[in-house]
C-alpha cells in the first residue's frame, strides 16, 4: 500500500472488490456508431482502487501489484481529482520509442518508465458507476484526470477502428478493444459489449517441459514445450518454442522450471516431438504461464515460428486454452422449417434483459446454437413449462399440461398426478423436447430455463441421477457453496460414485451422481439423506439439511429435491436472473475459490462448447450402482 503523508484524512472503508470486465476474441473490427476503438494495451491489467488515504493496485487475479509498481501508485493520487475512486487500467512499461512493450516489462531494466492507461470508471465517492453506459463512465473518467500527469494516463478512443487497428499494426503494437457505447460494465464476466481484435497471432501457453540445449545452449535449454488446457481439462501439445530468449531470461527460466521437473510427461499421449530424442525432453508440472508470439496455426492444432515474449503470473494455468474467435450466434428468420414441420417465431426484438440489451431473439438464437449438447440432455423426459412472456423480470407462470396450441408435432406422455390441495386425480400431457425444433417452441413460448424430470418416460419411476441441491442461506455465499460442494464430492468419491458438478446458474451448485436404472426415487433420496446428513453433522454452520429457510444456516444440502415428478433446470438452461447467467457444467478442477457463476454468459458458454464440448455428456453415459456405497455407509 502506498499511503499519503496527510494522516488527518479519513482512513479506508469496506468496498467492493471489482473483477475486470473481459473482452471476446473478434476476427474483424465491428463497424457502426455503436462502437468505439481504443488501443490494446500490452502490460498488466490492473483495478486501481484509491480509498482515503491508500492506493492499491490489484491484478486480474486479485494479487496485489502496488509493491511490484511503486511509482504508478504513487503517481495516482497526484493525477486524480479525488481522494475516492475505482479505476480499471492497464499497467505498461515503455520502450524507447515510447510504445507500450511487455517485453520491456519483462526486462525491468534499469530506468524502465511505467506508466498506467485508465480507461474505465467503477466508483468514485463510495457511489458505483458500472450500471452507467460506457460514454459517460469515459466522460466522469476524463473529468477525473489531471491531464498534466505523464504516468496516469488517459486512453483515448476512437470512432475509426479500421484505422486505428492499421495503425497499432504499424506501430507494433498488440491490438485494438472496440467497446460498445452504452455499455454497461460487468465485474468478472466477458461479454461481446467488449471485443478485442489483434494485429497478430498471440497468447498465453503452459510450459510442459523443455529440451535440453545443443552447442551454445548446452549448458542450458534448447526449447519450451508448450500447452493448452484441453477436453476434460487434459493438456494437449502445441509445439516447441525455441526463439525469444535472452541468456539473463533463459537463467531465470531454468531457475523456476527445476523445482517443477517430473518423472512423467503431463500429456496422455506423449507427443511425438520432431527431431527430438525422448531422453532430451525434461518434463515439469504445467504451472508456468508464459506469453508466446507465433505466424499462425497450423492445420493440426501446432504453432507455426513461436517466440517468445514472458512469463505471465497474473494469469493462472487452469484460463489457458486455444484462443478463438467464435462469432455470436446468427440472428434467427421469423419462421423456421424442418422437413414439413414449421415454427413461426414472434417478438424478436422484444427485451427479456431490458439491462443488458439482451432481447428474446437472443435467447431463441442461444438456444439453437446450444442444441446439439442440450437436446440430449432434455429428450424423452416429462417438461414444465415456466412462461416468462415479458422477459426475465416479469410475471411468470407454470403450465405442465402441454398448451391446446402446441403442435402435433411435439410428442406428449400422460401421466396421472394427484394435486397436493385436493388429492383430486387428473391426466397430464407432459411435452416432450425431443429436438431443435420443439426446444425453439418452448423458447417462444416464454420459457427461458428448461425443466425437466430425473428420470424418462420409458421408466419414469427409475430416476437417471441422484441430485446434491446446495442451495446457500442468506448468512453464507458462492465460496461457502464451493466447500460444501468439494465436501460432497470427497464423501461419494470415498464410497466409488463418479459425480459431474454444474453451477445452478443462480447462488447455487447441482452435483448429480449418473446411475443405471434399477433405483427408486426413495433410494436416491434415502442415499442423498444419508451423505447430506454426515456433511452437516460434521460441519455445523457450513452445512445443513434443515429445509426451514427460518432455521436455515449454512449451505442446504436439499435430498427433498430427489423426488418422482421433481424436476431440474436442465444444463444449459439460461436461468431468469439478473445478466441471464447459464446453468453451466464444470469440471470438478474448477470448482474451488474464485470460481464467478455470473462469469458463464450466453456468449461465454457457447465459446465453452465450442471448445470443450459436452462436459456433461458423462452424466448420459456413465451407468453406476448404490448398492456398494449403501453398504459401505452402513
């Protein structure tokens, strides 16, 4: 912390803490006066939070970078005309033309300048600003800065991003941010009001290993094998880099990449490295982020003349994967055809997120693109419709008898339900969402997540999965939800049940156990009691079974919700909440501390799939019995 000499000034105050606003990879500039073009910056992102009487620089990733940039941080209060505010910047060392270079920030040569482009408003005064649009967060920002100040900078924009993107490549330098005007900012999450579009091909890797030098580098290093996170959070190769390196870097590299070596590559298979004998390659554990600059990729997924640029530690191993530019979904026709069946869509433009821009024709457009890993998870099995015919935040309404006006085309399945009041019994057309198009119906219908039974029609007493709902009480968050999660996951891995998390797409996370088809809904629910009730024993206050949201304390483990004609919002379900988030499946590495549901956007799931397919599709094939971990539980 860098604090001010004037000790009379009020002391700091609890904040909010404000995760960056990520960009989305773009192949070509937008165009419009919609958009606005500023330069990409090439340093260290950084929220700069200004609190009476203390500056505190703090990364992507939350670490503190107040100590490793002294003199930026102590520059932001002489540059401000506030003693109270959030700013978020970029942190760049200058070469000597001047240019924002990431490998002068590297070197860290003596005399390197530092300085810090301010290019978005938080907060100032203790009042938020991210719900303003971005022209008049830039407008307070400018009023902000004392332009005089050569450190803090402001990041001018531009109305022609062509040109400028033309002019960065000429300059050198990484890139053009084009950002929509009216946007609102959007603590932690990447959405395509931000799009980022690079003069060149560059970006994080993992270093996997290195081979052992040859001739002048054998003291040392010949190459970095490098990596990405692949499908289901494996690694896979990408190519050697061996360019980029001074002697002073390559000592710092082997000093950091000994205490890493392993016995055993990380990879499964081992790559086949070209004119590369196996003895020459020293494996390491992937925890080294490190910049590489390369021409292209190739056709078989390897870099073509990678060098490299620096190492990365504001970003951590498990982000990195294979950057893409996945373009939005494409906007649908009013009308729709399979075959000779047609669905005519309506109200398209209409706003269903009046707050984010997001309109029902979005919604529609999501769910089309998600299908081939949704419908899967949906067919054959009884749905309730929830309608939200005016968007998330209106009325909504359940209906699960299938509408008069539903489609022959659309399969239905009677079952006969007794109501809760009247014990009356009564026959019920369940709809069936067996494909695209019946899925699109629902959506024009006003559904806006997609709920359906835990088990199928064929056997609709024998439930596909047993269910952990954690569900946080008022007293507790998302990060209590978390532990409780990995608490439940120790006890089912314990007695030899394979289990797939997926945030609920609100405050909560669904665990389910995939199971062959021979359990009762008492059984699952006994067996759910059973693990749900150890956990809260053991951890009072954490965990709780207690269903009274009066008595509640902790995360609910809920084994109520294992239940014939229960139903679950499906994986992929865009849920009715504020920034529309997506039930979202997740690999068990990614749930732990930091993990943002909100981070899982339509957009953002989408480039998910896209790269890592159906991390759900093991919850439609895994086949397993609770007969052992009964008996084991005793």
């Amino acid at each position: 912390m860098i604090k001010k000499r004037d000790q009379s000034r009020p002391g700091p105050r609890e904040r909010s803490r404000y995760a960056p606003m990520l960009a989305m990879l773009a192949e070509r500039v937008p165009t419009g006066p919609d958009w606005l073009f500023e330069v990409k910056w090439d340093g260290y992102r950084s929220i700069v939070t200004l609190t009476g009487g203390e500056v505190a620089l703090t990364s992507r990733q939350g670490n503190d970078l107040t100590g490793r940039f002294p003199v930026v941080a102590r520059e932001v209060e002489q540059a401000l005309k506030t003693t109270d505010c959030v700013l978020d910047g970029e942190v760049c060392a200058l070469d000597e033309r001047g240019r924002s270079s990431f490998s002068a920030m590297q070197q860290d040569a003596p005399g390197t300048r530092y300085v810090l482009y301010a290019f978005d408003l938080l907060e100032v005064e203790g009042s938020p600003t991210v719900d303003l649009p971005l022209h008049e967060r830039r407008r307070r920002l400018e009023e902000l800065l004392d332009r005089r100040n050569e450190t803090v900078r402001f990041s001018e924009a531009f109305e022609d991003g062509e040109a400028l993107l033309e002019a960065a490549a000429e300059q050198g330098l990484e890139g053009v941010i084009a950002k929509r005007v009216d946007s609102r900012y959007l603590p932690g999450r990447r959405a395509r009001d931000w799009l980022k579009v690079k003069t060149h091909d560059e970006q994080e890797f993992l270093i996997a290993g290195y081979t052992r030098g040859q001739g002048s580098r054998s003291a040392s290093f010949g190459s970095l094998v490098l990596a990405v996170r692949d499908e289901p959070g494996g690694l896979r190769y990408v190519g050697n880099c061996g360019t980029g390196f001074g002697a002073q870097e390559i000592e710092r590299l082997l000093g950091l990449l000994r205490p890493l070596e392993r016995a055993t590559s990380p990879f499964s298979p081992v790559p086949k490295m070209p004119k590369v004998r196996k003895a020459d390659v020293v494996w390491v554990e992937p925890e080294l982020v490190c910049q590489v600059e390369f021409a292209e990729w190739t056709h078989d997924g390897r870099l073509r003349a990678p060098s490299y640029r620096g190492l990365r530690d504001d970003k951590r191993p498990d982000e990195v994967v294979r950057e893409r530019a996945t373009p939005p979904p494409e906007p649908l026709p009013p009308e729709l055809r399979h075959g000779g069946r047609v669905l005519k869509l309506s109200n398209l433009g209409k706003a269903f997120w009046p707050e984010e821009g997001i309109t029902k024709g979005d919604l529609l457009a999501y769910y089309r693109a998600v299908a081939p890993v949704l419908v899967p998870h949906l067919r054959q099995r009884p749905f309730t419709m929830k309608r939200y015919p005016d968007g998330w935040a209106g009325p909504h309404f359940f209906q699960k008898d299938a509408p008069k006006h539903m489609p022959d085309w659309i399969k239905r399945q009677a079952y006969i339900s007794t109501s809760r009041a009247s014990r009356e019994k009564r026959v019920i057309d369940y709809p069936l969402v067996n494909d695209e198009l019946a899925l699109l119906w629902m959506v024009n219908a006003g559904c806006i997540d997609l709920n359906v039974w835990y088990s199928r029609i064929d056997k609709p007493e024998r439930p596909d999965w047993v269910l952990f709902d954690l569900d946080p009480s008022p007293d507790v968050g998302f990060a209590e939800t978390i532990e409780v999660a990995l608490l439940v996951k120790t006890a089912l891995d314990a007695v030899g049940l394979a289990s797939f998390p997926k945030t609920s797409g609100s405050e909560g996370i669904h665990i389910l156990v995939p199971l062959a088809r021979r359990h009762t809904y008492d059984e699952t629910r006994s067996f759910s009691e059973i693990v749900a009730g150890a956990i809260a024993r053991t951890h009072p206050g954490l965990a709780t079974t207690e269903w009274s949201k009066a008595k509640r304390r902790g995360v609910l483990i809920d084994a109520n919700q294992n239940g014939e004609g229960k139903t679950i919002a499906s994986v992929y379900s865009v849920r009715p909440k504020a920034g529309a988030p997506v039930s979202t499946p997740l690999r068990w590495e990614e749930v732990r501390a930091g993990l943002d549901p909100g981070a899982f956007t339509m957009q953002a799931v989408l480039e998910r799939v896209e790269r890592e397919g159906d991390l759900y599709a093991g919850v439609l094939t895994t086949r397993q019995s609770l007969g052992p971990a009964l008996r084991a539980l005793g």
